[in-house]
C-alpha cells in the first residue's frame, strides 16, 4: 500500500479520460482489511498484523495509523504509540489467495497487467474500452467487485503514464478513484512535494533542498544542469522529465506472483548458528509452498 507525499489539498482535476489508459490498482492496507474482512468485530477499531511481542508491524489499519503506527515499525513501538490496538498474527496463506483472486480479476478485465507486489499492480486498459467501457467505468467495476467477493477495498489512480497512475492511486486513498486527465497533469505535479517523485528519498530530497527545491513546480523550473549538478546526470534528467509528466515506460506484464515475504522473529536473541540452521531450514521448506521467510533476531 502507498504511503507517499501527498498535495496539500485534494481536489478533482476534471472527468477527459482521452489518452489515459494506465491504471494503477492499489489494496488498502491490504492484509489489514483482508483480517477485518472475516472479523467485522473489529472495523472501526486501530487494528495491526503483526507478531505479538517483538515483531514488526505488516499492516495497520488507518485508525491506528491516526496514532502514527505504520508497516515495518517495531511491535513494541506501535504499542506504546497505540495501546488500544487489537494485534492480529498474520495469515499469509490467506493474503496469497485473496492477492492471487485480484490478480485474476484484473487479468479477465486485460492481458496488459504488470504485477509490482502482492497488493498492487499496473494495467493498460487501452484495448479494452470498446469491450468494457471507459477506464472510469473499468475501474469502478472492478472496485465493486473486489469488494463483493472479498470485503476489501482497492484505490485506483487513472493517467497517461503509469507514474502519474500511481500518484493518483495514491491521493484516491483510502477506497477511492482518481482520473488524473492528460490536461492536468502537469497542473497536478506542480501541487506535489519534490518527495512524491520516484526515485526521490530521503538522502536525494535533502540534496535537493540544499538548492532550495522542495516542490515538484520548483524543480520542474530549475534547469536540468542544475539538477545535474544536486542529484547525479542520470537522476537530475529523469526527475525532470517525471516532473513534467514525461514517463514512456509501458505496462510490462510479467510472470505472477508466487510469494509473500515474511519475517520469523524469535521470543529471546540467538547466537546459536546450529538453531538458526534449522530455522532456516524450516523456512526454505515454507519457500517451497509459495512464501518467502527472512529469520533474524533483533539483538543480533
């Protein structure tokens, strides 16, 4: 699920969909909702998907990231940050089948889909708006159903590239659309922090701001060798041409996703190698049913 920089102020940037046929599909806090989906005890309460001691947290839902708790945060962290949290051990045979069902579903609607994680993924629906309507359409349809058959929500972000599809994605959530219009795009970009763009992290958006660019319009208006000089020749130009919505990379479809990462965290430190032999041997046997298991101890 995407957790980046957003625009201060979200707003509609007009209902064109000529030319935009990539759409980004997105699951909110997906194993989160997956676990409120078969516990409706538990909506509208700070949920986390986690081990329950000294794991870290996989998902939460956005009650408890109202209290600042998000994925990969230490366990004991979140739970001093969110007390009232309900923790729920992960069941990651189940994520896998309801992922594999999505995937299914967006492969139904094209053959153009490009899987990026287990929750997300990228079509190019461009062959099939005489079949199935137009992107708007396509992507409602397809929300309604994912929620029908699965009791989850999806975000969908629709453009002319896949960048500025992801963006959208991300400013639709939780649980929305957002056509971004050809039009608009660049007119969208200039409302983004310089930490929206991919390939900007922390260590590129502080050189950045040593040359006074903080935001996406900034840095679109700095000349390119100026970029050069913050952020490398190569990243300097393709940040540029991503602030000005220049972004030719097309849907790739590739082989579908067969694992979902997992992480094994032992109740006291180990510094016996013959143990962890064999916890690894326990996971490489994981590995082999379709899950890939990292052992570590956080003392180590």
């Amino acid at each position: 699920m995407s957790r980046g920089p957003r625009a201060a102020v979200r707003r509609d940037w007009g209902d064109d969909e000529d030319g935009c046929s990539i759409l980004h599909v997105d699951m909110d806090a997906f194993f989160a909702s997956v676990e409120l989906a078969r516990r409706p005890e538990l909506r509208g309460r700070p949920v986390v998907v986690g081990g329950a001691d000294r794991g870290v947290v996989l998902a939460a839902t956005y009650e408890a990231r109202a209290f600042g708790v998000h994925s990969a945060m230490p366990m004991a962290v979140a739970r001093r940050a969110c007390p009232q949290a309900v923790v729920v051990r992960p069941d990651h045979r189940r994520y896998l089948e309801v992922s594999r069902s999505v995937m299914g579903m967006l492969g139904e609607i094209t053959a153009l889909v490009e899987q990026v994680s287990v929750d997300e993924a990228f079509l190019d629906v461009s062959g099939a708006r005489r079949r199935l309507g137009p992107p708007t359409v396509i992507g409602a349809a397809l929300r309604r159903r994912v929620l029908a058959e699965h009791g989850v929500t999806c975000s969908v972000g629709i453009a002319t590239t896949k960048f500025v599809a992801k963006l959208a994605s991300t400013h639709a959530k939780p649980d929305g659309m957002l056509l971004v219009p050809a039009g608009s795009t660049v007119a969208f970009l200039r409302t983004l922090p310089v930490g929206a763009l991919w390939g900007v992290g922390e260590r590129t958006e502080g050189a950045l701001a040593r040359w006074g660019i903080r935001t996406v319009a900034e840095l679109a208006d700095t000349d390119v060798a100026v970029l050069q000089a913050a952020v490398g020749k190569v990243s300097g130009a393709h940040l540029h041409d991503l602030a000005w919505g220049r972004d030719p990379r097309p849907v790739q479809p590739r082989r579908a996703e067969r694992s979902i990462g997992a992480e094994t965290t032992f109740e006291h430190d180990l510094r016996d190698l013959d143990v962890v032999q064999r916890a690894c041997s326990s996971s490489r046997t994981g590995a082999r049913r379709g899950f890939v298991t990292r052992v570590w101890s956080p003392g180590r």
